[in-house]
C-alpha cells in the first residue's frame, strides 16, 4: 500500500488554545517552539520529514491513527481525504519538498461552545469543561496571532502556489462565539486583495447559535469582501440530535440553517456528519430534511455531504456493531442518491465513497456486549450532565 496522502501537503490545523500545529485532522500534533515562527506553520522539521517518507513508502508515525485502522482491518479516514493518486505524484515529484500546496487552513481559537456532544471532550467545548469541573487554559500569546497573520500575508503573496483556491476554516467550539474569530476574518479580508486567488472563508458550525449572536455571524457575512462556505456539525434528526449534541435546539438548528442558505454572502455549504452507533437510525431522517430545506429554501444554493467517523470514545464507534447495521448505511445511500438530480448537490461521489466505507467499518471490532456496553456509557454521561434523557438512544441499537 501506498503511504502518501494529500493532506500531508495541503492541510494546515492550527490549534492556538493549546499552541499546537498538526498536518491532517488526524495526524498527531506538534507543539509550537517557545517563540512560534512563520517557518515552523508550513514547513517545520517534523512535516517535512513525513513528506519525505512518504515518497519513500514509509508510514509515518504521525498518520497512525489510519494504519491502525488498517491494521484492524477498518476503513480510515484517508480512503477518502486523499485526493492525489499516483500519476499526481508523479507529475510534481520535484515540487514534493516545499509547502507549494498548502490551501487548506485550519483555525481553532479557544473550546468555547453552547453544546456538550457525547463525543466531544473539554478541550473542545466549554460546556463540557463546566460539566467536568475542567479549568482548560488558553496558552496562546498575543506572538503566536501576530506571526500567524504575518505568514498569512506573506503566503498570499508568494506567486508560486499551486491551488488557484485557498481556505480558510475556523474550528471550535463554536467559532461564531469567539472574539478572536472575527479579529481573524477581518485580517484576512484586509489582505486578500493582496492575490488573484480565490479566497473562502468556512466555519464549522454546530448551528444552534440563539438569535443574537446568529444575527452577528449573518451581519458580519453580509459586509464581507470575501465568499463563505458552511460546515454544519449534525448527524442525527430531531430529538435523537438533541440528544447526541446535548444543547441542542432541534428547531432553531433548522431556522439558522435556514438562514445560512439563505445568506447572499453563502457560497457553498458542506453538511458535516459524523457517523457514530446512536446516529444511524436517524441518519437517512436527516440526510433527506436537509435536501428538502435546500429545495423548499434555496435551490440555487450549491451543497455537498463530507463525513467523517466516531472512533473515541470507543463505546460509540460503529466497528463495535453487528454487520445487521449496514441496513442503514444501505438506507442512507438509497436516500442521498433520490436527490443526486438536485443542481445544487455537488461533489456526490466523494459522499457515497465515504459511506461505502462506512459500511466496511462496521462490525470490524464486534463486540457481542455492544449493548451493555453503550448503556454504561449513556449512564455515565447522564451523570456528568445531570439529566435522565439519554439512555433513550438506546432504543437506536434496537435493530
């Protein structure tokens, strides 16, 4: 097999909170130097050296976490990231060592964020830092923003980039509650005018946000120079995502997502589901109410699906669960190909990739206490966030 993958050249993640750089969602982290540098954000000592393994078929130990989906026996997250094949890398094997790729950048300010998902950590989110009892620092200096802008403005000037498309996504928590948020967007639009490429700004939302600050994020979006793309964070229709995404208002996410669509400054919205055990019952509900918000709201509107998987905590992994549940993977790809006729659905075939591996995923890991197993974990989790609702999800592994 081969070990290259395209995020090893074109991602940047930036995580200020904890000053820590990775190459890849995935990938395992760097810590910034005591005084951060413009170098160390694209072409630091430890990604060019995975770059150049990687040519030479190596794994590296920072992309772990997809060999040990391999070596499980599991799909992984790069089946489908990886958009380079062997004849692109062949084409540009001289260009390999440098950071000529970069377009995909990662921002993630602090863990603030109204929701506390069963999935989601403290470091995350700072509803569930409250419900741990969690003091998360922020170790970012005022440096680390002012370096960070200035490779900003210098990687827009360089003329030797490959992408003719740069992307710039803000990470959360939730990042429309964020102050620094907004400092950033309004650096970036300051420069970039500086280039003829085409800038996005994208956030990743979990869409909940109450009428204020929605107001903010909108108005905000409506003065802008630049285009927006829109990552929405569910996966799960009606009462079962109030309850994953514990916070959640059914209702409102529906309005705001409404308004998202509905916003001149929109240019693409990317649903982001995250596929975990309590999810798949609902997961075709939900994948065929967007597609009608779209049609009834906005269906000029371009639109596109991009999953991703739960694999910690464990208990909600769907490699732990009987093969029987590909039934509503097989329902969710019969659901999502209805509305392949839609104009404004794009990049179709990457989605169905991804759910056919979602499909291999399950059952890789069967553990015949699944059940018991999941139960413990809702009680425990009812009794971080004190209340008794979740142990309803468990009539979500009732096949």
């Amino acid at each position: 097999m081969k070990t290259y993958c395209s995020k090893s050249w074109t991602d940047i993640n930036i995580d200020f909170e904890n000053r820590m750089i990775r190459h890849c969602c995935k990938a395992v982290s760097y810590q910034f130097p005591e005084t951060l540098t413009e170098d160390f954000i694209s072409m630091s000592a430890g990604i060019q050296e995975r770059r150049v393994q990687s040519l030479d078929n190596i794994a590296h130990n920072d992309c772990k976490q997809c060999w040990n989906d391999y070596d499980k026996g599991n799909s992984a997250y790069r089946d489908w990231a990886n958009k380079w094949d062997d004849s692109f890398m062949e084409h540009h094997k001289p260009l390999l060592v440098s950071d000529r790729f970069i377009h995909y950048i990662e921002i993630k300010t602090d863990n603030t964020c109204d929701l506390a998902c069963l999935y989601c950590s403290a470091g995350s989110s700072s509803k569930i830092a409250q419900e741990e009892g969690k003091v998360i620092k922020d170790l970012a200096t005022e440096h680390d923003y002012e370096v960070f802008k200035s490779w900003i403005k210098n990687y827009l000037l360089r003329r030797d980039l490959i992408s003719g498309q740069i992307l710039f996504l803000f990470l959360g928590g939730e990042p429309t509650a964020s102050e620094r948020f907004y400092e950033l967007v309004d650096y970036i639009e300051s420069v970039a005018h500086l280039t003829s490429k085409h800038i996005r700004l994208e956030i990743c939302t979990n869409a909940n946000s109450k009428k204020f600050l929605m107001d903010k994020i909108i108005d905000r979006m409506s003065t802008s120079k630049l285009k927006w793309g829109i990552g929405i964070s569910n996966e799960s229709f009606g009462v079962d995502a109030e309850l994953i995404r514990h916070g959640l208002n059914w209702d409102r996410f529906q309005e705001n997502l409404v308004r998202y669509m509905q916003s001149p400054a929109t240019e693409l919205i990317v649903m982001s589901p995250t596929l975990n055990a309590f999810n798949l019952k609902s997961f075709p509900a939900y994948i065929r109410s967007v597609h009608e918000l779209f049609r009834k709201n906005a269906p000029n509107k371009q639109m596109t699906w991009h999953g991703n998987f739960i694999s910690w905590p464990e208990e909600m992994d769907i490699a732990n669960l009987p093969q029987p549940y590909i039934k509503y993977i097989d329902e969710a790809i019969a659901t999502i190909t209805e509305y392949t006729l839609d104009k404004n659905y794009v990049f179709q075939d990457s989605f169905i990739d991804y759910l056919n591996t979602m499909k291999q995923r399950i059952g890789t890991n069967y553990n015949s206490n699944y059940k018991e197993v999941a139960e413990q974990f809702l009680i425990r989790k009812q009794n971080i966030k004190k209340t008794d609702a979740l142990i309803a999800l468990m009539n979500n592994l009732d096949l």
